[in-house]
C-alpha cells in the first residue's frame, strides 16, 4: 500500500477535508518531505494548471498523482450527474470528463463523490457511471465511485450495495473508494466490509471516524489494515482529512500511524 494526502486549490472548498492548500509548488515539496509517496488533487477545474506543470512538480518532488477530485462541479457549479435536469447532468458529465482527462494525462484515475448527487436516482446514477468508466478507459485507468454517508448522498451509503450494484449493471473499469470516515458512520463493521467488497475496492480514504487524521479519532484501525492486506489491496492510503489542529501536524500524524500500523 501507498500513502497520499490531498491538496486542495479550491477557495469554496475551505471547510473541506484537504490538508494543503498552499500554492501547489509548496504543497508538493511539504507533502514530499513529510514521506507521502503521492498526492490527491482537489482543482477547481482542468484549466487551473497544465498536465504538463503538475508531471514536473511530481518529477521534481518524486510524487506519484493518486487521483483527482470532480468535487468542484458541485462546488462551483451546482452540477450533479443524477440531477432532475438533463441540461445540467450533461454540463456535469462533461465536467468530470474534463477531470477524467485531465488526470489521465497524468495516470491518475478521478474520483466521483459529490458530483453524484445528493439525492438522485440510480437510474441515473448507472447512466452517468457507464459513460465516465469508459472515457476512463480511453486513458488505461479506472474511475473510481464514493459511497458517502446518507447525510451526502442517498444513492449509496454502504460498500456492499454499491458493490451489487456494479456486478447487477456489469459496469466495468469502476472501481470503489472506501472512505473510512463514511464507513464509520455506514458499516456494521468496516473490516468485514472491506474484505466483502475486496474486488473492487480501488482507492482508499483514509481518515480517523471523525476525519481527522488516523489517530486522533476513535477508529481501531489495526483490524481495517488487517482486512486491506486480506484482499491484498496494493493502492493507496490517501489522507482526506481535515487539516487539524494544523496541516503538517496532521500529515505527520498521518505518515506516523501507517509506519506503526505495518
Ligand atoms: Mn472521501
């Protein structure tokens, strides 16, 4: 497993779970000396900064890119794909295949969390997925879908139903994100969970239950490594979580708990 901690460029996200959100030159080298092997990037758009920036920072600091946020859609945009509109989910869908784009010029898979939907249908849910997961393949990577707590969205709040839902619609090339902190408010119990939805699980938030970073919350996170291992998940670690009480005191705390954890 790989460690990855979210940097963020978008103001209107200020309450968000994003450690830095110095300009990206600096954010890059503080996460590179703190011992992250890769970055998360939460932008407000694809135009923010050039591929060809963002692969020279990553050289020069020895980052990898682990995904791309499309939370900035929402954010800035009001845009979901499950919205009731059909003007409006198409100005989403084509925002997140600008991310998708956008990260797969960089080999990094984009991520749909917000830009789901509060409350949409899985109708088009199952639409929207279908046509982001093949323009990720265009790419050689995998899009990557977010359950979320139900105060964030009704359309999945556990990894087991989303994981059904992928097998019953045969949506390929979409892989889950387990967000700890959504586990910890959804799951009966986030290990079993994990080692239930082991197949697809493609990405990992990795937050304490009250997201902050792990070890500063109330998560007994051995048995959740233990169940990571058991379905021999190789991908990343990638921290979102807030920036408390400082930034680098939680990125610290963050590269301390996975060293004493394996
Ligand atoms: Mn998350």
């Amino acid at each position: 497993m790989k460690t990855a901690i979210t940097l963020s460029q978008v103001p209107e996200a200020s309450g968000g779970p994003f450690v830095f959100r110095t300009p990206l030159p600096d954010a890059f080298a503080t996460a590179a000396a703190i011992g992250f092997d890769a970055v998360e990037l939460f932008l407000p758009g694809p135009d923010f900064i050039s591929d060809h920036e963002v692969k020279s920072l990553a050289a020069q600091h020895g980052l990898a890119i682990a995904a791309v946020g499309t939370g900035a859609g929402m954010l800035r945009h009001g845009l979901s794909l499950t919205d009731p509109s059909e003007e409006i989910r198409e100005a989403a869908l084509d925002f997140v295949f600008s991310m998708i784009d956008f990260g797969g010029q960089l080999g990094a898979p984009a991520i749909l969390g917000s830009m789901q939907g509060k409350s949409g249908s899985h109708d088009h849910l199952v639409a929207g997925l279908r046509r982001c997961a093949n323009r990720a393949a265009t790419h050689g990577v995998p899009f990557i879908y977010e359950p979320l707590n139900r105060y964030e969205t009704n359309l999945f709040n556990r990894l087991a139903d989303a994981a059904k839902f992928l097998e019953l619609h045969d949506l390929k090339n979409v892989v889950l994100l387990a967000d700890l902190f959504h586990m910890n408010i959804e799951e009966r119990d986030v290990a079993t969970a994990i080692r239930e939805a082991g197949r697809h699980i493609g990405h990992v938030h990795f937050a304490d239950s009250n997201r902050q970073a792990m070890g500063f919350g109330h998560t007994v996170a051995e048995p959740v490594i233990a169940a990571l291992r058991e379905i021999q998940y190789t991908g990343y670690l990638s921290a979102e979580i807030f920036p408390l009480p400082d930034p680098e005191t939680a990125a610290r705390q963050t590269i301390s708990s996975i060293r004493s954890l394996f």
